[in-house]
C-alpha cells in the first residue's frame, strides 16, 4: 500500500505542471475534474473523478492527448497482471460514460531496469503499456460486473466460504468481518507432521480448534458442520474488480 502511493506520488512528480484533484469530498471532486476538464490550456489531472450510473472512479493519470485524453493507470508492480486489465476497463467505461474522449489508455508499470542516478529523477522508473487491445474486449463485459455486483448487495449474503479469494489479487476489505482475527496460542498449526501451507482461514480455524480441544483430542477441520464458515457478502461471487 505505502509503495502504492510513493509510486503514485512519484508519476505525479514526472508532470509538473499537473492539478490534483482534492478527493475528501467527492461530490467536490466531480466538479472540480469538470472544471479542469474544460480550463485552457489543458493540464495533466491526478485522480481525476468520474460518475456514471452509480459507480465512480477515481484515474491515477489523466493526460491531455492530442485528440482526447491519456487514461494512465499507475501499478507499483513489475509487469501487467491479469486483474490489470479490468481494472483499466472499468475506469475507462465510467470515464467516457462521463463524457471524456478517451485517445489511449494505458498501465505505467516499474521498469526493473530503472538506475536511480539521484536527486529526485525519477524519469525512466515507469514503464507504459498500452491497454486499448487488453481492453478492448472487456467493455462489454463491465455492465455485466456491475449488474452482478448490485444483484450481490441487493440480495442476501452469499454463502461463501473464506479462502484465496479473500487476499488474492487484493486483501477484500470485509476480512476481517468473515475471518475474525484468533488469540493466538502457543500451537500453531505448523507444528503438525507433513503440514502443507493452507489458506490463511484454515490456519485461524485450526489455531481456534486447538485452543478449544484438550491436549491430546483431534482437531477439526474448518469444513466439518462444527466449525460452519461465517457468511458475508462476497465480492469472489461477482468477476473481480479494480481498485481505484
Ligand atoms: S467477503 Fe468474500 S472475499 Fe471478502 S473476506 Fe469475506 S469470503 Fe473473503
């Protein structure tokens, strides 16, 4: 997270002449990305914010382009990932969805090769992908996410259990509602003979179980009817989203 926005504060320092646009109040937000939108002569925005249909996004690059805009999603990551794409995608809908005429888009990644020769110059460190091809097939399917995702609020909470999903690609924000963190006890799960690595939920449950069981009874696992998951309402039962 904290590399996140060095990295984020770094892009924004190779375009000096860029507006940030004050996220506290989104509502002033929206207005104040409209304001930028139409000033002269046209500057790069950082965090510029769009709303369409509901759903808002805050772009980490907004850069003028020659016909249009430069959407540029800034990734404290080495390489395209495949939860990128979707990402781009969906800032990309709502953005033109917002009226925005969007030249290219596309994903600045960390160039590992990048030499650091000192005094804050930084040029170089970010490579651009270009994402319009990745994209292109995706922003059909985004109405669809978004449709999913509010049939999801809409109705009960899923019957979901805790697993890989919850820290992967992101940690989902409702981890610590599903999967409660456990005192821990003096016998962590590692100590058993040929224990594997199991998500981070089985560690906690068995970490419980143990804490429960007398020395000498068996543990349970986290599946069986005694230790039924928590249910929650689950971003894993809806295609994935980007973070903003
Ligand atoms: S809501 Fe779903 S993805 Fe999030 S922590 Fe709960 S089970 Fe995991």
């Amino acid at each position: 997270m904290q590399v996140g926005l060095e990295v984020g504060g770094i892009a924004r320092g190779l375009h000096q002449d860029g507006v940030l646009i004050d996220g506290r109040n989104l509502t002033s937000a929206l207005v104040d990305t409209a304001d930028q939108l139409a000033a002269r002569p046209r500057r790069a925005l950082f965090e510029a914010s769009f709303e369409y249909r509901g759903v808002l996004v805050r772009t980490d690059l907004l850069l003028p382009a020659k016909r249009g805009w430069r959407l540029v999603e800034v990734k404290a990551s080495a390489s395209v990932k495949p939860v990128h794409p979707a990402d781009v995608a969906i800032q990309a809908w709502v953005a033109e969805g917002a009226g925005v005429r969007l030249a290219e888009t596309a994903l600045a990644c960390i160039d590992t090769g990048f030499v650091y020769s000192g005094e804050g110059d930084y040029r170089g460190l970010l490579a651009e992908h270009p994402m319009g091809e990745e994209i292109e097939g995706l922003r059909t399917e985004v109405p669809k996410w978004i449709r999913a995702a509010r049939a999801t609020l809409a109705g009960p909470e899923p019957d979901i259990e805790p697993g890989d999903q919850c820290t992967d690609p992101y940690a989902c924000p409702f981890l610590e509602h599903c999967v409660p963190p456990q005192e821990e006890t003096g016998y962590p799960p590692e100590i058993l003979p040929r224990a594997r690595p199991s998500p981070r939920h089985c560690a906690r449950r068995v970490i419980s179980t143990f804490a429960r069981s007398p020395p000498g009874v068996s543990s349970t696992h986290c599946t069986s009817a005694s230790a039924s998951p928590r249910r929650a309402v689950c971003p894993s039962s809806t295609p994935r989203r980007s973070g903003s």
